[in-house]
C-alpha cells in the first residue's frame, strides 16, 4: 500500500492525498507537480526513475488506511538539477 506521504522533498509543499499535483517514483519518492515537471524534468533525483502522477485513495479508505504523517524533506537533493 502506498504511504501517500504529505509533502514534497524539494519544496516541502503540503500534498494531500486527495491531490491531483502528486507525483512518485517506483520507491515513492514524492513531489509536486511543479518540482517534478519543472526542475526535475520527470526523473526522481534520488533513484533515477521516473515520476508519475501519484494515485489517489478513495476518501472512504482513508479512514482505515490513512495517509502517512512522515515528511521527508531534502532540498539540497533538487538543487541545481535545472
């Protein structure tokens, strides 16, 4: 199951899991949709793979399996990947 985690590692921008601007890595490395399209260039700075629109859990799931509260942060891994 998906973590769906809350944030972005490059801008540290709120994702909620019902979002559409999500995107993800095979390792679930998660970003917007702007550090994603944009400095990244759809490739996940971290592994190498590319970056997908990240699938939302249906609202009546989430109770029973909630996103995680985890942010995972790491600016210095975006920079200058313009």
């Amino acid at each position: 199951m998906l973590q769906l985690r809350p944030n972005c590692e490059c801008c540290n921008t709120d994702l909620p899991p019902d979002t559409t601007e999500a995107r993800i890595c095979t390792f679930e490395c998660t970003f917007c949709a702007t550090c994603a399209d944009g400095k990244l260039k759809g490739t996940c700075p971290n592994c190498g793979g590319e970056l997908v629109t990240r699938p939302r859990r249906p609202a009546n799931k989430l109770a029973k399996y909630p996103a995680s509260t985890e942010r995972v942060y790491k600016p210095q891994g975006c920079a200058g990947t313009n």
